[in-house]
C-alpha cells in the first residue's frame, strides 16, 4: 500500500455485500478468507486497517 501499487491479482478484494464499509479479501490457499475496514489515520499519511475476521467461508457469518 505504501508504494501505491494496487493489490496483487491473487488477493481478490472487493466491498462485502450488505455491509457498508467492510471489505472481503480472499485467496487460494484453502479457504483463505479475510474481513477489514479502514480506521482513521494513526500516523499521518498512512493507511489504517482494521482486521474484522479471518478463516474460511463462515466468517461470512459475522463479518
């Protein structure tokens, strides 16, 4: 992120269906799964996430 680059193909990212503000990631290594949301700037300039959930499809469940 710091450099400015999008995130690589292999990391799928998109907006979580029904849930403003919360974004999915997932990848292929089994059912890897991902939530997060973005926080306010901790350090000036920098992007700041917030990891919800991670584990397979039934962190869906509750993002």
């Amino acid at each position: 992120m710091k450099a400015g680059r999008p995130f690589r193909k292999s990391l799928r990212i998109s907006m979580l269906s029904g849930q403003p503000g919360i974004y999915e990631m997932t990848w292929d290594m089994p059912d890897g799964r991902a939530t997060f949301m973005y926080g306010s700037e901790q350090i000036p300039g920098e992007p700041h996430i917030i990891w919800r959930r991670i584990g397979g499809h039934d962190i869906f469940d509750h993002p």
